[in-house]
C-alpha cells in the first residue's frame, strides 16, 4: 500500500455558486473549527445566479474566507464555517460579489497578503488593490492601480512577515521592464530594471527572481542586478476554438522550492520533466518527470503537486524524486489550475482522537494537560494551502493523517504492509522545525509503537522491542512488563510517562510478558497434540522468557544510546535503565557486562542496586558503583574490608594499589575529606609503609597535612618511610623549619651508621681514603676540563665507586651542602659516633666556622687538594660536586640528581684554574664580608701548604695557589711567609701579576681621585647658585617647625625648595623630603 500524503476536499461546487447552500453531511475525517461567530438561523446569503459560460478563473483563500476570480471579470467572497463534526464538514456562504469594473474580463490571479491586508487581483493586465478581509476597493488616493501588467509576484520568502518599515514588496512585470513596488498603507515605487523581452510568468524569493519570456527561463539577482539564461522554455501544442488546424504556445511553470533554489518545467507535450535550480542557476537534484504536461504547479516542501493535463494530479518527494501519489479528478470538473497560499484550516477529528495522550498511572496537572490540550490542537489543525479550481469547483488539497492510513492496515494484522508505509512517509521527512514535520513524528511514534506492541503479542521479542524504540516509547513502560524488574515508583516519577490513547489501551490489555507468554503457549497447545504440549510446554516458557530478557537487554543499550548526553547527571529515564540494565546481567551472571557499565559513567540507582549486589555477594562491583557515584569513602571502606577477608572477592585483585590510586587523586573534599584520606592512608601505611609514605608525599593534598603529626606516627613504622617524608619535606617542599633539616640529616647519618656495622666496613673506609691519595696526583695539576677538575676532588672519587655505603654517604653529603638550615653542632656530634667519616665533618666544620679543622681535615687527612681549593672558593659551604646518586635500589626514594651548592646568591663561581682577570671580574658580585672570608680562608689555606712536610709537594701546591688565587692573597704577607730558599724565578709569575695589580689600582685611585674633585667642584657651584636663588634664610626664637610646629631654635632644620617652609630635619624626613642615609 503506497503512501499517500494528500486527500482533495470539496470546498465549494456548482450548486453553490448559483443559489444558497445547505450544509453537506458527506462523511469525512476532515472538519473544520469556527473561527467566528455562525450567523444567525435562518439568516441566507442572496440568491446569485450566472450563465454557464462564467467559471472560475482564479482563487484565494486565507482562514475562514474565499475568494474567487471569475471569466466576467467579478471576485465572488465566500465565508466559510467547519461543524467540528465527521458527519459534516463545510458551509458555504456567499458573502460579497465584487465588480472590478473592467468589463467581461477574466480574472487571472488573487494574491492575498494578509501581513499587510491587501488583496491584488491582476485583470485585463490591470492590478488593483482591496483591503482584507472584506475586499473593499482602495482608493485611488492611497494606492492606484497598475495597468499594462503581464505578471507580478510577492517575495515568498517575506511570507507572514514585514519589512522594518510596515511594507512588502511587489515586483510587477510590464512590457520591458520590472517595478518593484513597497506596499503598506500607502504604495510608492521602490525600483525599475529593464527587461527588453518582458515575461509570462514570474516567482520571487528573496533577492532572486524566477520568470520566463516566451523563449527562455532567467534568474535574476536584484541585489547584484545580474541575469542568467538557462533553458528554453517548453511549447504545448495547441487547438484554436475558432481557427482550423492546430499549433503551440509557450507554456512555462515556476514555482518556489525554498530559499535560493527554484523548480521549472521543460519539456514538450510528449516529454516533460522537472528541473530543480539553485540562485546562480545551476542545476541540483534529479529531475521530475510527469505523465502528462503540467498545468499549474505547486510547492509544499518536501512535496511537488502537479495539476496535468489528462485531468489528475501527481505527488512527487522532492528529496528523492519519486512519484508518491495520483489522484484523478473528476473529468466534470474541468480543473483548470491550482494555486498556492495562506490556505484554510482544516481541523482533523481523527487525528484529535488517535494523537491525543494522556499521563499513565499519574495525575495529570492543570499546567501539562493545558500543554497537551494545545499540542493536539496543534497537530489536529491544518492549512490547506494548495487550492483546485476548475469550471465551477474548487477543492483544498489537505494532508492525509498518517495514523488513518497505518490504522487500516493494523486492524488486519498487515504489520509488514504498515511498516512499509511508515517508512514512505519517514522518508519524505526534512530538518525543517514546523507543525508539518512535527506532527509526521508523532503520527510515527504511533505508528511504530502500535506496531511493536503488536508484534510483542505474538513473541517476537526483537522485532518489537526495536519498533518501541524507533516510536520513542518511554522505557519504563517496556520495562514495566516485566515482572521483577519494574518497580511501581518509577511510573510516577518525573517526566510524566505520556501515551496515546490507542497504545495505553493496548498495553492495559497484554498485562505483563508472562501473561503474554502464557497466551502464546495456550494458542500453541490447541494447535498440537495435548500430550506433546504438556511435556514442552514449561521449556518452551522458559526459553520464551530467556528471550523476552535478551531483547529487554538490547533494547535498553539502544536505549542508553540515544541518552548518552544525559548520563551521569541523574536523569530519571537513565536511571531506570541503567538499574535494569545491571539486574538483568546480574541474572545472566555477565561479570564483563556489570563492571563495564559501572566503570562508565551511569545512572544506576544507588539504593536498589547496592541491595542486589550485597546480595549477590558482588562486593567489588559495588565498590565500583559507589566509585563511579563518586562516594569514594564507601568505597575505600569495600575495599579495605575485602583486602582484609572481612567480605571475600576473588575480583578485587591489587587492592593495595587501587587503595593508593584513589587516596592520590584530586577530589573535591566535599566527595573525599580530609579526615578519610589520612584514615585509610594510615591503613594502608600499616599495611605498606612505603605506600603510605607515598600518599603522604603525593596526594594533592599534602598542603592540608599536619607534617609534625605524620612524622611523629611514621616513626612507629620505620626509618625509612621518616627518611622519605623528610626527603619530600626538605628536597621537595624546600621547607625551612631547622628540624626538617636536623632530623634529615642525622637520619642519613644512621644508616651509613647502620650500614657501616651491619658490614663491618671501617676497614674499606680507610682503604678508600688510601685509594684516593694514589688516585690523585697532587704534583700533576689538571687543567682540561671540569670534569676531570671534579674526579681530583674526594667527593668526585666518591662517586666513581659503586657500594650502597657511598650511595648513603653521597646523600648525606649532598644534604650538608645543601642545606643552610640544620644544626651543625648536633650534626657533629652524631657524625664523630658514628665513624671516619672525615669528608662530612669537614662541611660540617665550615658550617661552624671551623676553616682550620675543616681544612686540616681535607690537607692532611684525605689529600684532597682540590677539595681544600673549593671549600675556599665557595667560602666554605662546598668541597666538590656531587654526582649523580639514588637513595636506594628501589623505586621507594627520590632520585638525587647532579648537584653542588657552588653557588653563593645563586651566581655561578669561577673556575679554580682560571686567570686572574676573571678573579677580579668575579669579585663585582661578592660583598665585602664575603670577599674578606674568601680572603682569609686562601690565606689560611696557603699557610697550610706551606706546612706540609714534602718540599716538591708543598711548593707544587703553593706556587699554584698563589698563581690561580693569588688574587685573594696579601703580597707582602706572602713574601714574609715564603721561605728564604724559594728562588724569584719560582715566584716570577706571582710577583709581576702582584706589580700589575697594584700599579693598575693606584692608576685607579688617581682617577678616580680626579673625578670626585671635579664632582665637588660641581657640586660646590650648583649650591652658591640656590643659594642666590633662595637668599638668605632667617629664623628667629619665634620661627616654627612646618610639622611638629616647635620652635626651631638652634637645631638642625632644612628649608622646603618649593615652598620655602621650614622643617626640623628629623621631621622632613617622616614627610619623605629628606631621604635616609
């Protein structure tokens, strides 16, 4: 059975035009609502009677009144009322007869602009003007008539719209040229262009005009003043009434598909086709064809109705082009054309009935059933905007309810038939938002949903379930057949479940799936043997109810899928299918299902579906749900519980790690407070300290932590996880309370302490030391490269061995290098129990000041030259660089990279072998206290070379700290120091950078010495000119102080420059005129 979109409507026929009609009591499902007052009973219209050489010539309509144009140049105004009854539809009553006072002539078109009230009629190439809705003529004085017109047309895009100015436009096409005219109140010419070959017909949308000359179609772009041929237009063959023989005569057809796209005809009286073009005149779509050449054309998007010549009418899809309908006329008729406009409301009872709906097992409120009560009077009133007239008749071409069509077929259990025609009228839905296409929806809703419940009937489980989805059923309803799953409290929540009348009464009548299962199998067993159905019957029942639930579960992901955008935001439609969802796997025993859809975001209802998984024993899925819900502490609590055998589940596997994962994510504290983090991070450092210790170091919040209160538990633990929260407190938060610091420290001196006993390694401590003095050449200076600089330091050795006592000791250094803030006294105090530990009590010592110790230390003990030269240069605070070293093996503590604390206020320092001009470059950055320590410690040191035993050794060292530090050393008392034997020669590199030194310093106290006298001299004329400026300043016992208003007297005062007050000095300098020195 086709789709058939359109059904025609008598609205007036021959016995009415000559006499005074009587209702008609023809049945139809079409009728139409009074939009005014009846007239009174008994009350007729005058009796108007014609020749039968009159017809009709032309028609329109807008609401509840006609208009139409005659062959004697008359427009008859008819009135017309709808009974709102399917036992009768219209009455016809003539309400005026106009005369346009222009002879016998036809009337070729009515175009009514409501917008504006204003009717033009086109006669006898005339345009006149009426008022509506009473088509009384308008003066002349306000708007005249237009003669010499060949076509005209409104702009179809302005349709039920004004300009900001209250007018419309009209273009009207003379011999040669187009007039664009605005018409309001009053009618003024807007615009003329010029058109040598005139034109028949003509449509408008927008800035583009659609027409054709007795040759060839155009486009016209008012706003660029542009034309574009396209094709020529088609020749109908023709019978001249009064001449012998026959010929042809241009024939073209226009019509507005939608903005910038027009529809034309082409073609000849054997082939005709429609061709659809866009505003540059490019051809788009496919082309229309048609069984017989059209008379008129008109378009309703998506559809194209043609009036032809064999006396039918053809429907068309525009967006496929395919033929949908034919519907003949009557050949009585001699339908003569069709026209497109403002239409007649036509109110539909059937569909009133069938698309009405009503709340299911709820009231229903004043404020919805106000929104239903509109919503159907919506959907139930249609314009008929295509208009058929023909001699005497004229009929309103009106939508055919879908539901009329699918109910037929339903009604004799022709599913598959109604489905195709659902799917033919689907199809021919556009994006376009108006009362059409929403109605077509909702006739589809009914349409699939009837069909599904149907189906559902008989067991076909799949098939219906996917048509209830495709109707946009509410899944509480489909759930709600389900005993065990639904529950009576969601049917009552917001939003109200809506249905149509039909459907509610078909769901009241299948009660649940097990009634309808059961009724299946009572059809089944009067179709077979007694004894046969007994035996099978209970399988067959179960295996009917398995299928039932598998389609259940599919049509709640397709479900799920279409409210993708709504989950997690508690929507009630989600949650009920997401609480489904979980019980029907929970039945089916799908673990992979349950937790793949609480690891997403979901809706499931937290109250019933934690009792379903508590009693099912899914404790880990329920942890998961409760995380997905983001009520962590719930699931903190599962966890720790099922970690300890409390609540067994062979599904929680790492649970340690899953515990961390959530106590080191960012959480709002309203979801996660601050007091449940630490209570299961204490949990979980009872159960692993190092994990522990890593919540404490990494969570987000650490900020919020109590550090005092966490280190003073971590010491019931182990030293480790103390070390590791000192490292982050130290190393990472940079914290500068000296207690960190201390207790950081001392904890890497107790395990190298501990190491150190544990293997017994005094021994190897020694021998290390004994290593690095064959190692380091002390004679041989290295000049190449830094790191070859740092591998002659003790600390450099260091880290060129491999052992766990030397990574812990590396640790510890680093620390006493880096840390300006622990307690050195008690640094050395655990140092000296706890070993040789020779290279950290030299750093120690320089913390305290201890240049001498700290330096005996480096010389004599570990040789370390290098070493002794750094802890100078960097004013004690370094001895070398620190390569390179982790805190463990594992992956527990932080990695330490390549460090030295050789920087003093964060500048790097000189190279130890670098020339003496870059010494003094250096020096701008020092501050006197620091260059003086720096001074005094590389005169300490060079004394203590000068007392070491080994002559080569010690003039070796000597002569290259004088020649790379000489800078910081005091020549003569070098020279009082040196010994007497020592030759110049061996000093000659010394002595003449001292001269150079000293001869380029008194250079630059002389100049300087000048250029301070010339500043004073300046200094001293800027002063005599104030002074001659000011004149004299006088102060007497009774001269008072600006500020403070005390005498002055003999005290120090200063005078304002700009306005000559006089101040105390210590006063001018609390306003800010005298700076502080």
């Amino acid at each position: 059975m086709p789709y058939t979109p359109y059904t025609l409507q008598t609205i007036l026929s021959s016995p009415r035009i000559e006499e005074p009609i009587q209702p008609s009591t023809s049945s139809s499902f079409f009728s139409r609502r009074p939009t005014s007052p009846s007239s009174n009973d008994g009350v007729t219209s005058p009796i108007i009677r014609y020749s039968s050489t009159n017809r009709i010539d032309s028609v329109g309509a807008w609401d509840s009144d006609l208009y139409c144009g005659t062959s004697d140049g008359v427009v008859l105004h008819y009135s017309l009322e709808d009974h709102a009854s399917p036992t009768e539809t219209f009455s016809t009553h003539l309400e005026n007869t106009i005369h346009l006072g222009l002879g016998k002539r036809s009337v070729e078109r009515i175009l009514l602009i409501p917008q504006v009230s204003k009717a033009v009629v086109l006669c006898d190439s005339t345009l006149s003007f009426f008022s509506l809705p009473f088509f009384d003529p308008i003066p002349t004085s306000f708007i005249q008539p237009i003669k010499g017109v060949s076509c005209f047309s409104h702009d179809i895009g302005e349709e039920g719209r004004i300009g900001e100015d209250g007018t419309v436009e009209l273009s009207v096409v003379k011999r040669r040229a187009i007039q664009i005219y605005k018409i309001g109140e009053s009618m003024h010419l807007k615009k003329e262009i010029p058109l040598v070959d005139g034109a028949i017909t003509l449509t408008r949308h927008g800035k583009i005009l659609c027409l054709a000359d007795n040759q060839i179609y155009k486009i016209i772009n008012l706003q660029q003043s542009s034309v574009t041929n396209l094709i020529p237009i088609p020749q109908v063959a023709y019978s001249p009434p009064s001449l012998l023989g026959s010929g042809t005569h241009p024939c073209p057809l226009v019509a507005v598909v939608k903005q910038d796209e027009f529809l034309m005809v082409s073609g000849t009286s054997d082939s005709q086709i429609g061709i659809f073009v866009n505003g540059n005149g490019d051809a788009i779509r496919g082309t229309l064809e048609w069984s017989s050449f059209p008379k008129a054309l008109c378009v309703e998007f998506p559809y194209v109705a043609a009036l032809l010549r064999n006396n039918s009418i053809e429907i068309h899809n525009i967006l496929d082009q395919k033929l949908l309908q034919k519907i003949p006329l009557d050949p009585a008729m001699e339908a003569k054309g069709m026209t497109f406009g403002h239409g007649i409301k036509v109110w539909m009872d059937i569909l009133a009935k069938k698309l009405r709906r009503h709340t299911w097992h709820q009231e229903e409120d004043a404020e919805l059933a106000s929104v239903l009560e509109r919503e159907i009077s919506r959907y139930s009133t249609a314009a008929a905007r295509i208009l058929i007239y023909g001699h005497d008749t004229v009929l309103a071409q009106v939508t055919t309810p879908l539901v009329v069509q699918v109910d037929k077929l339903l009604e004799n259990s022709l599913i598959e038939e109604a489905m195709e025609l659902a799917e033919q009228a689907r199809n021919t839905m556009s994006n376009d938002n108006n009362v059409y296409m929403e109605r077509l929806r909702s006739e589809l809703n009914y349409t699939y949903q009837k069909s599904g419940l149907l189906l559902l009937k008989e067991t076909l489980f799949d098939d219906a379930f996917a048509l209830l989805s495709k109707g946009d059923m509410d899944p509480r309803v489909v759930i709600h057949l389900f005993e065990g799953l639904a529950q009576p409290k969601w049917l009552k929540e917001y939003p109200a479940i809506l249905l149509f009348n039909g459907i509610r009464i078909l769901i009241e009548e299948l009660g649940s799936i097990k009634n309808i299962v059961n009724q299946q199998e009572s059809v089944s067993s009067n179709e077979t043997d007694e004894t046969a159905s007994a035996n099978g019957a209970p399988e067959m029942r179960r295996v009917l109810l398995l299928n039932a639930r598998e389609a259940l579960s599919k049509y709640l992901l397709l479900e799920r899928g279409k409210r993708k955008d709504r989950l997690g935001q508690n929507d009630t439609i989600c949650k009920v299918i997401d609480t489904c969802l979980l019980k029907i796997y929970m039945s089916q025993k799908n673990d992979d299902a349950i937790y793949r859809l609480l690891k997403q975001p979901n809706d499931c209802s937290v109250e019933d579906c934690a009792k379903a998984l508590s009693k099912s024993k899914k404790y880990y899925a329920l942890s998961i749900m409760y995380e997905s819900k983001h009520m962590y502490e719930k699931a903190l609590d599962i966890w720790t519980k099922i970690y300890s055998g409390e609540l067994p589940d062979p599904e929680f596997k790492d649970g340690l790690t899953r515990i961390k994962r959530l106590l080191l994510r960012d959480i709002q504290s309203e979801e996660l407070p601050l007091s449940v983090i630490m209570h299961y991070a204490w949990w979980l450092t009872h159960q692993s300290p190092a994990d522990g210790v890593e919540v404490f170091t990494r969570s987000p919040r650490t900020k919020d932590m109590d550090p005092d209160e966490i280190l003073e538990k971590l010491e019931n633990y182990s030293n480790d996880g103390v070390r590791t929260y000192l490292e982050y407190l130290v190393l990472t938060q940079h914290s500068e309370r000296a207690e960190y610091h201390t207790r950081l420290a001392c904890s890497y001196v107790r395990d190298v302490q501990r190491e150190i006993e544990s293997n017994h390694q005094l021994k190897q401590m020694q021998n290390l030391v004994d290593q690095f003095k064959k190692h380091v050449n002390p004679i041989k200076m290295i000049e190449n490269s830094k790191e070859e600089l740092n591998q002659v330091t003790f600390v450099g050795f260091l880290g060129s061995q491999k052992s766990p006592l030397i990574r812990l000791r590396l640790l510890l250094i680093r620390l006493l290098q880096s840390s300006q803030l622990y307690s050195p006294e008690t640094l050395l105090t655990v140092l000296t129990k706890a070993g040789p530990l020779d290279i950290e009590k030299a750093i120690v010592f320089g913390r305290m000041s201890k240049h001498k110790e700290a330096l005996d230390i480096l010389i004599h003990e570990l040789s370390d030259f290098v070493g002794a030269e750094t802890y100078c240069v960097t004013n004690g605070q370094s001895t070398g660089v620190i390569p390179t070293v982790t805190s463990d093996d594992d992956d527990h503590h932080q990695t330490l990279a390549r460090s030295s604390s050789l920087t003093i206020n964060n500048k790097p320092l000189p190279h130890l072998y670098q020339k003496e001009e870059q010494v003094e470059e250096d020096e701008s950055y020092l501050s006197e206290e620091n260059l003086n320590e720096r001074r005094t410690l590389f005169t300490m040191l060079f004394k203590s070379y000068l007392s070491i035993k080994d002559n080569d050794l010690r003039i070796a060292r000597s002569m290259h700290l004088l020649n790379t530090q000489g800078f910081y050393l005091d020549t003569l008392e070098v020279l009082e120091s040196i010994p007497e034997d020592w030759s110049i020669q061996v000093l000659q590199e010394f002595l003449i950078r001292s001269l150079r030194r000293s001869l380029d310093d008194y250079n630059e106290s002389r100049i300087v010495l000048g250029l301070s006298r010339g500043e004073n001299l300046m200094v001293s004329s800027d002063m005599i000119k104030t002074y001659q400026e000011i004149g004299p300043i006088s102060v007497d016992f009774e001269t008072t102080c600006l500020k403070c208003h005390r005498i002055i007297a003999n005290t120090i005062f200063v005078r304002e420059s700009e306005h000559g007050q006089i101040l105390h000095l210590h006063c001018a300098k609390l306003l800010g005129l005298v700076e502080e020195q």
